[in-house]
C-alpha cells in the first residue's frame, strides 16, 4: 500500500512530498532558479511546557490552514518537522520573491491563537534560500534555508536570506555534507562498542557507537556529523551501514563463542521510515543473527514528529523479535506517556540524572523512581554515562540492571573490546575503573 504523503494533524503534505517534488525539479526538468523557506515557529517547545502536547497540537492544526490559505495555492507548503513547515518556489525564484512570501507567512502569524482558554501569539522565524539546479542537489538548498531561518531567530529579525559569504559556518557544514555523502560509500564510517555491565559483573550487552573516518581531520564523534547527515538526508544510509558493520561483527563474535547482544541507535528519520523494518529483516537473515540479539536505542525526540508512523515502525520492529530500549530517560517532559504508547524492553537512565548520585538526593530519588517504575512494566534499566565507582555502588544498590560508562571502559574498536572482555573474564570481577 503506497504510504500518505499528507501530514494528518496539520492536513499539509509532510516532507517527503517535498522531497519528492524536489527529486523532480533537479532530475526531469529544464534548469530552473527555485527557492524554499524554512519557517521555525518561535518558542515552540516552551507552549508544549507551559500548557501542555495537546495545546501544541491544536496549534499546528490552526497553523497549517493558516498558511496554506496565506499561499493561495500558488506554492507547495509543507510541515518539515514538529514544528518546522517548509515553502517551495519553483519556479522564477528572486530573493525579491522569497521575501515577499516570508512577508505572507509573516500576516499568517498575526492573528492569536486561542489554545486552552489562553490568546497565545506566536511568532515565526524564517529562512530563504536560492539554488540554480544545474549548480547543486537539494539537500544543499534545504540546509542553507535551514542556516538562515538559524540566523532570523539568533538575531531576531523574522527572515534572513541565506548568502554564502556570510556564513563561514554555513559554508563549514555544506563541504562536510559532500563529504559525507561520497565518505559513506567510501567506507569511512567506523563502529566503536561501549560495554554495559550486568549487576552481576557479565557484559551482555554492548551499544555500537558510530565514528567518521574523515580522511584529513581524523576520527569524529557522531556530535560532529550526525545532524549534517539528518539535514542532507543521509541519515538512512548512515543507519543502514552501520546495521551491517554491527551485524557483521556480531555474528562473528557468535562463531567465536562470545554471547553479546548489540545495542544501535535509531535518529529520528530512520523512526519514521517505514522501509526500515524490513532493511533490519534482510540485514538479520544476511548474516544469521537471531533478532533478539540485536537491540534498537531510540529518543522521544525521534518520535515527536509523527508518534502514529513511529509506532507502525516500532511494532513491526518487534514483531521481529528485535528489542527496543528509550535512551535519555527522564530528560522529555512527557517521557511518561512515551512509556504508556510505545512498545518497549528496556529504559536508559539519562546521564544527566547518573551523574550526580550518590550526591545529589534528588537524582538518587528520580533514578529510583524510574528504576521501579521500568521493573513494574516489565522493563529492563541501564543507567549511561557511569564514572565513579561510588555512582556504581549506589546504582547496583537502587536496582539498575545494567551500567554503561567511562568507569568501566570507553567506547572501544571491536578487537580492542574483544581483549578488554578477555581481561574481565580472566579478572572474573566487574572493573570499575577503565
């Protein structure tokens, strides 16, 4: 069944339709001027605390007629994210025309809103940019529109046209943007592996840690990469090599007689792909790996934008028999109705609340309580970014089922895992220094 491409709070077409649209211009039609705004709606996040999801939902359902209607049907509109829409101009773009649209866009925002018995005015900060299709790919354009709309809400002046020349930063991300797109191919991305420790001192589990192999800065963390890949759409790609190294990996350290189980996180994109159930089926089959020992890690972040697809995904995921944990626990103010619509095996303790106990008695208090709350549901706990010994003591007192951190080792090449689980074994005590 071919999937809808209409985003069904807002009744906008979602972005895929854009990209789609996007696709056609750079591919199939004469060379052409075209131009996108990326509209950010101004302190978002702070409605969704202050009067709660539902008032932030009934905000983009008046938003998205809103600005359709400020179109007039002339130009594709589109909601990118949560609380991102999109503009395409296809044809005769002129940084004149961007400006007048943003002004559009602008009036749409005028009018209050009136969300849970409250006027609320909301404000919008918008980004345009300009590509000539014979001098790039799409991505390129979506991401310098993106850098603007940055800049319009960094300075407070409602719309910035992106310009190369003052954007040294811009400038910085796009090269690493090309440079991703061949350095994926090119086998550039690596896979590192953190170890978990069971209560009883055991690793059976590890979580794959994405690297860039950047031929001339050397190797970068996933900080430094991870959001060009979201922006360039690179993120499937991404999540797929590294899918295949891990299974690889583990099913040879299965021959080998090592029982692990590997933990791979999921960006918000690859939540929302409904191809990626079956991607994970072939990559499972390819290299024998019974389901259950692979386990997929993903934030409520990643399935803010379209809880409804999200679910599909995740079900069918663990239809599979694959594991699904929550990372970052306890940071998201509606963690508690993730847990209520999600199907879950297992919740990560965010480092945030890990790293002051036994300290702090409030962080000691919040990670019981989430502790005994993932035991009630049937959930397993890992407490991340563990460094003290102390900080372990008390975890392994309050229940945590398994730790994660520098304490016990950094994240590791997997030859170098392979030794450094030889030496816990013949040690026959869990390390609690790395």
């Amino acid at each position: 069944m071919t999937p809808t491409l209409t985003d069904p709070l807002t009744s906008l077409p979602h972005r895929r339709r854009l990209e789609q649209r996007l696709d056609a211009l750079f591919d199939d039609y004469a060379p052409r001027t075209i131009g996108l705004l990326v509209i950010d709606v101004d302190r978002f996040q702070a409605l969704n605390e202050e009067l709660g999801r539902e008032a932030g939902d009934e905000a983009l359902r008046t938003l998205g007629p809103r600005l359709r209607a400020a179109m007039a049907g002339e130009h594709l509109i589109v909601r990118l994210w949560s609380d991102e829409f999109g503009v395409l101009l296809e044809r005769d773009a002129t940084a004149e025309r961007l400006a007048a649209l943003a002004a559009r866009v602008h009036r749409a925002f005028e009018e209050p809103l009136t969300l849970r018995g409250e006027e609320v005015l909301l404000r919008a900060s918008i980004g345009g940019a300009l590509l000539f299709t014979d001098d790039g790919i799409w991505p390129e354009l979506m991401h310098e529109a993106d850098l603007a709309a940055r800049r319009a809400r960094r300075h407070g002046s409602g719309y910035e046209l992106y310009r190369d020349s003052s954007d040294d930063a811009g400038r910085e991300l796009l090269l690493r943007v090309h440079e991703l797109r061949s350095g994926i191919p090119d086998g550039e991305l690596v896979v590192h592996y953190q170890p978990q420790v069971e209560a009883s001192g055991e690793v059976g589990c590890v979580e794959a840690l994405v690297r860039w192999q950047h031929p001339d800065l050397g190797l970068l963390e996933p900080g430094e990469f991870l959001l060009v890949a979201e922006a360039a759409d690179l993120a499937g790609s991404l999540t797929s090599t590294v899918l295949a190294q891990t299974l690889g990996q583990l099913a040879a350290w299965h021959r080998d007689g090592r029982d692990l189980t590997v933990a791979v996180n999921l960006a918000g994109p690859n939540v929302l792909d409904e191809r990626l159930p079956d991607e994970v089926e072939r990559l499972l089959e390819e290299h024998g790996v019974p389901a259950r020992r692979l386990k997929l890690e993903l934030t409520e972040r990643a399935v803010a934008q379209d809880p409804r697809r999200a679910l599909a995904t995740l079900q069918r995921l663990r239809a599979l028999g694959v594991l699904v944990s929550l990372d970052d626990f306890g940071v998201a103010a509606s963690s508690l109705a993730v847990l209520r619509r999600l199907p879950l095996d297992e919740l990560k303790v965010d480092r945030s609340f890990v790293a002051r106990v036994p300290g702090d008695l409030r962080d000691v208090a919040i990670v019981r309580a989430a502790v005994w709350l993932a035991h009630d549901l049937g959930l397993r706990t890992v407490a991340e970014g563990v460094e003290l010994p102390a900080t372990a003591e008390a975890l392994r007192e309050i229940g945590c089922d398994a730790l994660q951190g520098f304490l016990f080792s950094r994240p590791l090449p997997a030859d170098e895992l392979e030794a450094w689980l030889d030496a816990e074994a013949d040690a026959g005590t869990p390390a609690d220094s790395a």
